[in-house]
C-alpha cells in the first residue's frame, strides 16, 4: 500500500478506537490495575511542559531550563509485553522515586502497535501504552515514548510503518505537554559512504529495495499532524554519531539530536566532535538518549571506565547534557532484583562476562545530584 494510503488507514482505526475509549472512560481509568499501587511522589525536582528550544537549551512551561535525567523501560519493546508490564511497573515507580528520575524512556514496538506496513491498529497494545504512561506522570515524571523496531520488525530505519505509528500515538498524546516523541531508535540503514549514510538519514531514500524515510520526514509529519511535542532525534550509526548534524540539519523544532553510547576513545576531544560542539556552537540542544557502562557487555564495556565514567558525566554536566540511562537489569544498572541496588564500577573492574558491575552507582549519585535529591 502506498504511505498516503496506509497512513489514512491507520489514522481511521486510531479515531475509531480513540472515540470508543471516550465513550467507555478515559484510558487513564481504563488501564489495567498495576501488581501494587504506584508511590508517592518523591521529593525530587520535576519537570513540567510544554517543552521549546531557546538556542541550545530546552525551557519548561515555567522557563526554566529542562535537563533529562532517566531510565529507558523496555517491556513494551517485545512482542510479549503483557510478560513485562508488572516488571515495567516497578521500574517506572523506582524511576522516579529511588533514581530521582525526571523523565523515563518507554521503548515501545512500532510493528506491533501498527504492523510491518503501519496499516493495522492493536487496541489491546494501545491501552497498555497508556497505562504505562499514566503511571509515569502520575509519578510527575516527562515520558519519552520512543520508536523501537529492534526486537519486533527489525527495520534499520523509519518507514512508512514509523510514520503511522507517530500518527497513532499523536491521536491519543498530540496535545499531552509531558510526552516526548523519539522518533525511531537507533537508525542503522547499511550505506556505503558517510556522505550516502547522512542524507538517507536526513531525507530518506530506497535501499536495498526498502523505502526509508528521512528524520525530516518524520519531523513533518509530526507537525502535520498537529503535535507540538517535543521530539528527540537520533544520529546513524544506531545513534552513535551526530558530527554531521550541521551539514544535514533537520528543522522543526522543539527538538533536541540525541547520542547513543558514543564510541571512540573516551575523552573531550572525541566527545566535542561527537556531538559536543553542537551545544558549543550554539546549533542546537542534545541529550544523550541511551548509554550505559557494564563488564558483561563488549559494546557498552569501557575498559578505562574507572577514570573514563567520572570524566563523561562531567562532561555532560558541564554541557547542560542530560542523560536516560539503559536499564534497570541485574549486572548492568542494578546489581540484583533489588532497583535500589545499583552496580558498582570496582577496582577489579575489566571488561569480562559475568563480573557483576557497571555504572549504576555513579548514575544513581549523579541523577541525585543534578535532580535535586538525597
């Protein structure tokens, strides 16, 4: 089906569906009763929308400058969430509550909400979106519902499926001031040369047979469809890389470019050039949307991580960078069932399966730090 088509039908299932939820109760009530019910607010800062760009800094509805701070939740990313919810749950109220959180990344499987095509329409998936959502504000918390195709679908980049699923989400969440769009995880389309890489990554274009859209494409639609939102936008190279961001820009704002664990040695100067100097030079704002450090994991393994990890989040600190770290695990951010048991980066560290550590620690103080907690 060509895209006008596919998204005009799933723009019809989403009104269809949404109406009958008004009709019923609004899917806040709708939603399925959680394992216990969510706590307390904490007594750390939140943030409150809408969101707009000022130069390079993203201002609240007060004014005052939002920095993310959070976890990203993965259970809707499978294409047996319902296996996750409850699991999903505990990390959203430990997000806010013993993370001093602000903000909480929900990955959310684009094909099964609208199918491979984004011609179909799952009410069930839907609802349990929405529930994971409510709880996430009812915490105070900024949600980031962010495009995943890694576990369901396995596409390298947005296509017409991801638009129709921006429309459906839009149907239900254009005029929610405390959502955030991430508008597709980790672009990887295989191109051969950097400059082919950053303009299908831009303006899209058809490879190896499949149409791929553009960032910019995806921003339009946004617009078009009446949503404000403020977007996150990441780089390719599965978001690892926006050092071309000023030569292909993607316009259409509030919107903040979003690094995923940059590789590279772990300094400033490859930092600057990563993704850096985009606050530097005044072009835009920049969050770092996924990034982790643990021994089991090669790619997310930095060796020198006892001195290297101190210096990256002052790095971003001093940057006006925040941060939604990846995730509540045992062996990454968390070293047992316990959420408020973070790992521990030791002297015995190396990058070695099955040595228990990683970064939680150091992420859990530092959110605590800037967030205004413990």
């Amino acid at each position: 089906m060509s895209r006008p088509l596919a998204l005009a039908a799933c723009g019809l299932l989403v009104k269809a569906t949404f109406a009958a939820g008004l009709m019923s109760g609004s899917a806040a009530s709708a939603r399925p009763l959680p394992a216990s019910a969510a706590p307390a607010r904490s007594s750390c800062s939140h943030a409150v929308g809408p969101f707009k760009d000022s130069g390079t800094k993203v201002l609240q509805g007060n004014g005052s400058v939002f920095i993310p701070y959070g976890i990203t939740v993965t259970g809707l990313a499978h294409s047996n969430y319902q296996d996750f919810t409850t699991a999903d749950d505990q990390r959203i109220d430990a997000t806010a509550t013993d993370w001093c959180a602000n903000t909480v990344r929900l990955q959310v499987a684009q094909d099964v909400l609208v199918g491979n095509n984004g011609t179909q329409f799952d009410g069930a998936f839907m609802k349990a979106i929405e529930a994971e959502v409510s709880r996430a504000e009812d915490l105070g918390l900024v949600v980031v519902i962010n495009a995943q195709t890694e576990d369901v679908g396995l596409q390298r980049g947005p296509t017409n499926a991801t638009a129709a699923f921006w429309k459906a989400i839009i149907g239900v969440y254009g005029t929610d001031p405390q959502l955030i769009f991430d508008l597709f995880n980790e672009p990887r389309v295989p191109m051969t040369t950097a400059a082919e890489t950053w303009h299908v990554w831009q303006q899209g274009g058809t490879v190896q047979g499949v149409n791929y859209l553009g960032e910019q494409t995806l921003v339009n639609d946004v617009r078009a469809d009446g949503a404000p939102n403020l977007v996150w936008i990441e780089g390719p190279y599965a978001g690892g890389n926006l050092n071309q961001v000023g030569s292909y820009p993607v316009r259409g704002g509030p919107l903040m470019y979003d690094i995923h664990h940059p590789g590279g040695a772990h300094n400033s100067t490859v930092w600057w050039h990563d993704f850096g100097y985009l606050v530097k030079r005044g072009i835009a704002p920049v969050v770092d949307g996924e990034w982790t450090n643990y021994a089991a994991a090669k790619s997310e393994c930095w060796s020198d991580a006892p001195q290297a990890v101190p210096s990256f989040l002052t790095y971003l600190q001093n940057h006006g960078i925040g941060m939604t770290a990846w995730e509540l695990t045992p062996g990454v951010l968390i070293e047992s069932d316990s959420y408020t048991d973070p790992t521990h980066i030791k002297a015995d560290w190396s990058c070695t399966n099955g040595l228990d550590e990683g970064a939680g620690h150091q992420i859990m103080s530092w959110y605590q730090r800037q967030n205004g907690g413990q």
